[in-house]
C-alpha cells in the first residue's frame, strides 16, 4: 500500500512538472471572470469593480467570492425621483468612492451607500436628492432641512448644519468643516460651519465662477473681473476676503496650507510672490518657472530658473533650502505622494532627485526631445518610473502600425529596465509591480525590484490594466471579461 502511494505522488510531482507547474508563478488568477470594468476601488480585504454597465461587484479575497453591490435597476425601482421642475431625472451609473473606514457608494439623484470597513456588511443607505462629493473623511449628505457628514464607520452624523434653501454642499478633506451654497445666486450666501455652528458667511459675486474649501476653513473664490477681463482670485476664513496679486496678468501657480504662490508676468521677466490667504500678506520670492507643492501642504519645491537646481520653501519662515547639482533652468516639477522624491521634465529630459539630499539622476537623456517620449507615473516612494515612447512601424503587408515601449526607471544608480514594447500596462502606486501587456495579448508582470518578469500567459486582446495600490493583486481586461489576478 505505502508503495503504491509513494508511486502515485512520483506520477503526480511528474505530471505537475511537465505541466509546469513545479515552479509556481508570482501571479495567479485568483477568481471568477470579473465584469468589464471601468474602474476599481481597494478596500478593506475586498476589490471593487465598477462595471460597464453600472453594476458594481466586490470580489471577497478572503472568502474567495464575488458579490453584487449595486445595480442601477436597485436603486431606480426603489426610490423614484423627479427634478424641482417637475421633469423625471436622467440616470447615470452609481459611483464608488473608497473613504477611510470603508466605502461609499453615490446614487445619482437619489442618496448614498455607506459599507463599513468591509464592503460585505450590511450597508447604511440615506435617500437624498442632494449630497456632497466624498472625502477621505467621508461626505454630507441632506436630510430634511440639514446637511449630515457621514462616513462609513460612523454610528451617528459627525455635526450636522442648517441648509437654508442650498443647492451646493462642500466638505472639507479632514471633514472638520462644511461650506453651503447655490452658485450664481446671490440671495443665497456663501456659508462655513464646524462643529459649533456657522463660523464664516461670504456675499456671492456674479464676477465668481468657481469656489473652494480649502485647509482650515479657507475659502477661496475665482472669476474674472467684468471690466478688465483679468483673472479674480480672493480668499480667507472668518468671513473677511482678502484679493491676490493677479494684476499684470498673474498665472496661478499652487496652494499649500494656508499659502499659493503666483506667477506674475512683468515686463522685468516672470516675477513669483507668495500669498496668505488667510491674512492677505504678499511677499516676493524671486524669478521662478515652475513650482509644486509638498504633499503633506507644509510648503513648496521651486526650481529656481536662475540657478539651475531646486529649492525648497517654507512659507512661514520663507527660508530656501537648496538640493545639491544642478537640474534645467525652466520645466515641469512633480512630486512623489510620499513627498520624497521630485521629477523634472524639462527640454534637457528627465531628472529624479531625492527632497531628503542627494544628487539628482538623470534618467532620460538629455537627446530625448521627441514629444513621443514621456514620462507615464511616478510611483509614491518616488523609485520607479514608467516612460512611455510611441513609435510607428511598417508590416510586412505595407500596413503601418503604432507602437509603445516601456522604460522603468530607478533613483538608485542602476541601469534602466526596458519591458518591451506593450499594448496596454499598470503599475502599482508603490513602485513594486507592474503588468505589461504586448499586441498579442500577452501579459507579465514585472518585479520592478529584482528586473524578473513573471509570464501569466496570453489573454487575448487586452484593452485597459488596473494594479493594487500595494502590487498585491491586478485586473486585466480582455475582451468582454475582466480577469482577476492575485500575488501569491
């Protein structure tokens, strides 16, 4: 008996080795075909899919299932829903929103989903014809004569405010502040409240076509001046304005906290100033090209055109810090979510530099003018990157064919890693993984870490790649399907 178990196991090792499967891949498909997608959302131990056709499904990774979350049918049968005019609404599909603590599901015309911590649990739905767009901290929604902000893993409504008749509703990123409004009506003001009630209240200008809640209350107001035609930029908090320096036909550059620096065209060459918003100093930096502002809001990297390098800002005490060598003088900044590393591309290529010290690499070189060339994603701890290069060929037929090729680039000094030429590709938020997929249809995914490629196999004609913020999981569309594929 133990002998022909032993035989038994020798045949099947034999048999999973022929079928090459003694050296498991990295990825493997994890689930049912998923729906065509547009999007996908991460959540907490789930994956959400927004599907073509407004459905959308969770796949369970734990349990291994995929379940329907909403359906526009559900919603339109169940809760009927006309516009103030009288007319019936028109329907798009729901839209997910992932949000600390869980996910929010938006009903167009009708109120909002909120899954808590698992999109599995029995969700809170609340029916409104009005609510705002979520936040990480979630999102206020009207119920009866008040604004609610809710978010997920709440039991209750964090504050609640009065509307008084508005159509307009905004809730701040830490969801500590909520601003109400009805754009182009000025019988109806501009309204802030928190917790303790209403704190700030500004008139609405028919010269105002935009207006944000920024950080800490702030809000800021843009339009255009009906006489000059120039660009109207006011802001601040406790209900008193304060106007930017926008004479002389200033171009907004960024905000930062409570600070956005313009650029202000003179006839002495592109002058920078930065700006408070909430007290309404203006102070001049110097002659600047392009700026971008840190993710955490505590100030900005500027390239100072004159010198050639970047610099970092701090608005409070306006102390410049210098990075070490030297980048372009004139080109367009980008910062890594983390807010460790910045790109630079300018007419010179492209350049990584580390916001901690270090010099900068150059990774596209500096013959690299063609606008076909392009840097695709900056991962967030900013040591990978994708550059795209769009070329064309002749077949064989006289036909001529598009092509793309991927380059990954690293901060560290090591050589560029090139993925071949792709028809689709994704990679994931942290720089570990991305997945590639060439004009056939065939699909890998790459160790960006290691240069090892993983090949998962011919898919067929795969039109759009989605990967996990973490590289942990991917879903590819092919065809009329979307396949879900999960690292081991």
């Amino acid at each position: 008996m133990l002998a022909s178990w032993k035989a038994r196991c020798a045949s099947l090792f034999a048999l999973l080795a022929a079928a090459g499967c003694a050296n498991l891949p990295a990825f493997t498909a994890a689930a049912p075909s998923l729906c065509p997608h547009r999007s996908i959302e991460p959540t907490a131990g789930s994956i959400v899919v927004a599907c073509v056709d407004g459905t959308y499904q969770a796949f369970d990774r734990t349990r291994g299932r995929v379940w329907t979350l909403a359906t526009p049918a559900d919603y339109v049968r169940s809760r009927p829903y006309v516009h103030r005019d009288g007319q019936p609404a028109t329907y798009g599909p729901p839209v997910a929103v992932a949000v600390e603590g869980g996910l929010v599901i938006l009903y167009a015309g009708y109120g909002v989903q909120l899954r808590r911590d698992h999109v599995l649990r029995t969700p809170r739905t609340l029916w409104s014809s009005l609510f705002s767009f979520p936040t990480r901290s979630g999102l206020a929604v009207l119920q009866g004569d008040r604004f609610e902000v809710w978010a997920p893993g709440l039991a209750a409504p964090r504050f609640s405010a009065p509307a008084f008749g508005a159509r307009d509703v905004v809730l701040s990123e830490d969801g500590r502040f909520l601003m109400t409004y009805t754009e182009d009506s000025p019988e109806t003001p501009v309204r802030v409240f928190d917790a303790s009630g209403e704190i700030a209240r500004y008139p609405w200008s028919k010269d105002y076509f935009r207006v944000q809640l920024l950080s800490g209350g702030i809000v800021r107001f843009e339009g255009e001046e009906r006489d000059t035609g120039r660009l109207l930029i006011e802001a601040g908090a406790g209900g008193e304005l304060h106007r930017a320096p926008t004479a002389g036909a200033a171009v907004q550059c960024l905000a930062a906290g409570d600070f956005e620096l313009f650029m202000q065209v003179t006839s002495q060459g592109a002058i920078m100033h930065l700006w408070n918003m909430r007290t309404g100093d203006v102070r001049q930096i110097h002659q600047n090209l392009s700026c971008a502002p840190k993710p955490d809001q505590s100030g900005f990297v500027i390239l100072n055109s004159s010198e050639g390098r970047l610099e970092l800002l701090d608005p409070v005490s306006m102390e410049r810090a210098p990075l070490q060598g030297n980048v372009f003088k004139s080109g367009h900044i980008e910062i890594s979510e983390d807010g460790a590393v910045a790109l630079v591309q300018g007419s010179g290529g492209a350049i990584l530099q580390s916001l901690a010290g270090g010099p900068p690499r150059q990774i596209m070189p500096d013959d690299a003018r063609d606008a076909s060339r392009r840097v695709h994603q900056v991962a967030a701890n900013g040591s990978v990157i994708l550059a795209e290069q769009q070329g064309s060929r002749t077949l064989p037929d006289g036909r001529v064919e598009n092509s793309r090729a991927l380059l990954a680039g690293f901060l560290a000094d090591r050589p560029l890693l090139n993925l071949g030429e792709v028809n689709a590709y994704a990679m994931s938020r942290d720089g570990s993984v991305a997945v590639v997929a060439s004009a056939d249809g065939h699909v890998r995914a790459w160790d960006l870490s290691t240069g090892q490629a993983t090949d998962l196999g011919s898919l067929g004609a795969v039109s759009r790649i989605d990967v996990s913020p973490d590289g942990a999981w991917a879903v590819v569309q092919a065809g009329d399907r979307s396949l879900l594929i999960r690292r081991w």
